[in-house]
C-alpha cells in the first residue's frame, strides 16, 4: 500500500486537536502519526521503527529549544536517511535531497486544526515523494517514493 496522505492529515490534526502537555509527548505524537504514513511507503523499508525513534528523539530536542525550524528540518532528514537505509537489499535509497522548509510553513495563519494539519500533510507528503530508489538487480531500475 502506497503512502496515504489522508492518514497523515487525520493524525496530525488528533494530535493539534489534543496535544500533550510535554515536549516529549508532542515528539512523539508527531513520529507516531509520520511512522504509520511511512509504514505504506514503497519501495518497503525495514527501518521504520528505527526513523520513528529517531524522529521523537530529535523533535523533542528541537521542541525544547528556541530555535526549532532547522533542528525539525533536520530530525525529518534524519527520519528519510533512515528509511532509506531499510531499503536494502532489494533497493539503494536516496532520501530527498532538500530540506523539509518547515520554517515556511511554520509563518502561515491556520484558522482550524483541520487547516493546519492539511498544511503539514501536504508538506510532509511532497516532501517524502521526493526520495528515490534504485533497483540494486538489472534492470537497475530507479523509482520515486511512494
């Protein structure tokens, strides 16, 4: 089963509705709802599990701090890098090569939960197709994230 962005959407906007009252809560509220989209991604990957916990610890970092948009940007890149690994040995993953850009997103107005969450599945989804993977057999085919 491909991603489902719709699954992501209705995720993130449960977590906006109700959101935890910890950092650490939120991380993880976060990687729960970004694991279960990526769980459909294909090429399959075995490091799912892995790029959530990665994710929930580098956003709870990020959380804690001042400055959070880069460090997102980064534990999302970390997330990718470790999906791609997982790909292995059927497929050679490349992560996307640009940042998430969270920042951008991050400036806008939501007027609902719904809205919000709209934005960030959107962001997330776009993003996440941009990765790629490269048959390691003959044909070597390359393929998009999906």
């Amino acid at each position: 089963m491909p991603l489902n962005p719709v699954a992501l959407q209705s995720a993130l906007e449960s977590l906006f509705a109700d959101p935890p009252s910890t950092a650490a809560g939120c991380a993880q509220g976060w990687a729960d709802a970004v694991g279960s989209y990526a769980a459909g991604l294909l090429p399959t990957s075995t490091t799912i599990p892995a790029a959530k916990a990665a994710l929930a610890a580098a956003l709870q970092s990020a959380f804690e701090s001042s400055s959070a948009g880069s460090s997102v940007d980064d534990a999302f890149a970390t997330f990718a890098a470790t999906v791609a690994a997982g790909m292995l040995p059927l497929f050679t993953g490349a992560p996307p090569t640009t940042p998430l850009g969270i920042v951008a997103t991050l400036s806008g107005a939501r007027e609902t939960h719904a809205d919000a969450a709209a934005v960030f599945a959107a962001l997330i989804d776009g993003w996440l197709k941009t990765g790629k993977a490269t048959l390691v057999a003959p044909p070597n085919t390359l393929v998009q994230w999906t």
